[in-house]
C-alpha cells in the first residue's frame, strides 16, 4: 500500500435546485477487507437524494464545473457536451471525431484551472484506433478549436479508462485502460494501463518518474480519479474477482495483469480496499468528508470508503442499492453536495423513467 503524494485537486462546484425525490438516509457499513485484514469502525454516515439536477442525458460519462456554477456534461455515445445551469440542459457542441463502443466512446471531461482566463476544457474520447486527450476551447456557450495533445492510448471496444482530473499543480492527470491487451500495462512504453500526469500542451509533467508521461503502471481499467489534498485515489476494474480503490504512489507497480486485488507479489503494490466484482465495478470517485464516494455500474449503489493519508481507515459502506441502477460518475459541489449520474442507457442497464439522471446527494456525518 502507497502512502505517496501525487498532487491534488480543489473541486469548485455548483448547488443545482431540481425536482424532489424520496430516497433512503443510510445504509449500515459493509466490510472489506484491508490488506492487513482488519476494519475499523467510523461514525455514521447520512446521505439523501435531495433532488434530480436533469433528465434525458444519453449515457453522462464526464461531469466537470465551470467558474459559474453551471456544470458540462459529455454524452459517451453522442459526443455531445451539454451544459447544465439551474434547471436548463443545453447543448454547447460536439467533439470531433468521437468512436463510440461498448465502453468507449466521449468520456472524461476537465476544465482548465484557468478558466476563463484560460477558455479550454479537456476531454478524453475514442477515436476509432486510439484514446485520446484534446484541448477545446469553450468561450461563449460554444466548443470551437479542438485540438488533439495526446493520442495513442490504445483503445477497444472495453478497457479504454477515460478519467480527467487535474491538480492545483496545474498537471492534468488521466486514467486509462490496458485496450483489452494485457501486456500493455506492464509496457513502459504503451500508454495502456497507466496513470497520466501531462501538461495542459500534452507534455510529461516535470516531475514524473524517468520523464514519461505516465507515473504509474499495472493498472487494469481506471475511471476513477480523486484527491484529498496531495494523495491520489483510483478505483479501477477487476477481471473475474476483485475491483480496486488504490491509493497512488508515482512509481508504483500495481500488479495487472499478474495481481488482481490483494496479492502481496513482490515489488506491486496492493489496493487499500476491494470488492468482488458484483458489488462494485466502479467508474466515478470524488472526496469528500474524509471519505472517498464511488459509483458502481454492476453493484448499482455509491460506495463510501473511509480513507487518510493514503490509508483506509474504516469500513466501506454502501447506499442506493439497486435503487437508481447503474452509477457512473460522482463530483463534489461547493455546498458539500454529491452529483451523481446514472449510467442505465449504456446498453447494459434496465432503463427507467427519465434516464439518464443526475442527482444531487446530501451527505452528514455524526
């Protein structure tokens, strides 16, 4: 288990008032076993689905928020970006050159640190033979000039990561996937099954490991990133067994394919947490509380995991089982909120009313 630092992120966000839904208050703590086999317990708790921020988005994958307080959303398989203010969706552009697949497609989505000194937004989308990062500007409402600052991650119809996030370093950090070929995560020269730290020109940031672009490896399919302070979280996908939430260390080897959850090989480095793959399958992660908040797509609840200083340090709890469907993504509002998506129009959900949703989850502790 890594205690490193990475660099953090700030999530500057918006309080969106929508229409009232019921929803549960809490869930009682499920546990998980840490790599040293204990679990502690923690306070309780409380999360509530306060509201529904929108309606009928197509597959929300990245969920970013602007200095205004309004919020960009990428459809995956449309390449549609659409902005959400109040209680108004619309539709700001398209990205260029989108290939949507089973898992790809139009993915993550981050804002320039910047911005609107620095009118860009960044996404990540499959382009047919690769994954790829792009700069666009967003001024006025409207995307215009797309230009691409990293290309050749691999890309398949599954395993094509896709997180953004940056840090107040100003470094933009990526999760990717191994492309369905095992091999490339443990290839120092493939962009496949890494974690990404790069300038906002597509650059290796100053700073990583032998000056790559990537500051670590063996990871099978990242689509979570978050920080708490300096220490980076990333959730990742298991194969048959074991889905992660690893704490990131620059350097670090975390074991795909030869480990898959706890596996004390030599010289890689163990999850702090793992679920089988039933419950979880996560994508999505922010922090907040003192807990990291995963959303799972086959598990269908958000996952609390209790974490300090690159440590878990009590035991996961789980909400909204089975009550929304498929979770996708999960991003932090100024208020202390949750937005959280679904994700039942992606092909392998049951679709309900109103899907795709975004709702806006409460959460207290005591």
């Amino acid at each position: 288990m890594g205690s490193g630092r990475a660099t953090a992120v700030v999530a500057a966000l918006a309080l969106v008032s929508g229409c009232s839904d019921a929803a549960p208050t809490s869930s009682p703590s499920t546990s998980v076993p840490t790599s040293s086999g204990t679990a502690v317990p923690t306070g309780s708790l409380k999360l509530t689905v306060a509201s529904t921020v929108a309606t009928g988005i197509q597959v929300p994958w990245g969920l970013a928020f602007l200095p205004d307080k309004s919020a960009l959303v990428a459809e995956r398989d449309s390449g549609k970006i659409k902005r959400i203010a109040g209680q108004d969706v619309t539709d700001v552009g398209t990205v260029d050159d989108v290939k949507s697949s089973s898992e790809g497609g139009l993915l993550g989505l981050a804002v320039d640190p910047g911005y609107p000194g620095k009118p860009y937004i960044y996404a990540y989308y499959s382009g047919g033979d690769d994954n790829r990062i792009a700069r666009i500007t967003y001024r006025d409402g409207k995307l215009s000039d797309q230009q691409v600052i990293l290309d050749g991650i691999p890309a398949a119809a599954i395993h094509n990561g896709g997180r953004l996030r940056f840090g107040p370093d100003g470094f933009l950090y990526a999760g990717t996937g191994d492309g369905s070929d095992r091999p490339n995560s443990q290839d120092d020269d493939s962009l496949g099954g890494k974690i990404l730290r790069i300038t906002t020109e597509g650059k290796a940031a100053p700073g990583n490991p032998d000056g790559r672009v990537w500051i670590t490896k063996g990871h099978r399919n990242v689509q979570g990133l978050a920080f708490d302070g300096n220490q980076l979280y990333a959730a990742e996908f298991g194969q048959n067994t074991w889905d992660e939430l690893n704490a990131i260390t620059p350097g670090s080897n975390y074991g795909w394919p030869a480990a898959e959850g706890i596996s004390q090989l030599d010289g890689m480095t163990d999850p702090i947490a793992q679920w089988h793959t039933a419950d979880a399958s996560p994508s999505g992660i922010a922090f907040a509380k003192g807990h990291v908040f995963m959303a799972s797509l086959r598990g269908e609840r958000l996952w609390a995991i209790p974490v300090a200083g690159g440590k878990r340090i009590g035991e996961p709890q789980a909400f909204f089982t089975n009550q929304y469907g498929r979770l996708r993504t999960v991003e932090l509002a100024p208020d202390g909120s949750l937005w959280v998506t679904t994700s039942n129009t992606d092909g392998r959900g049951g679709t309900r009313d109103g899907d795709d949703r975004i709702l806006r989850v409460t959460l207290s502790t005591s």
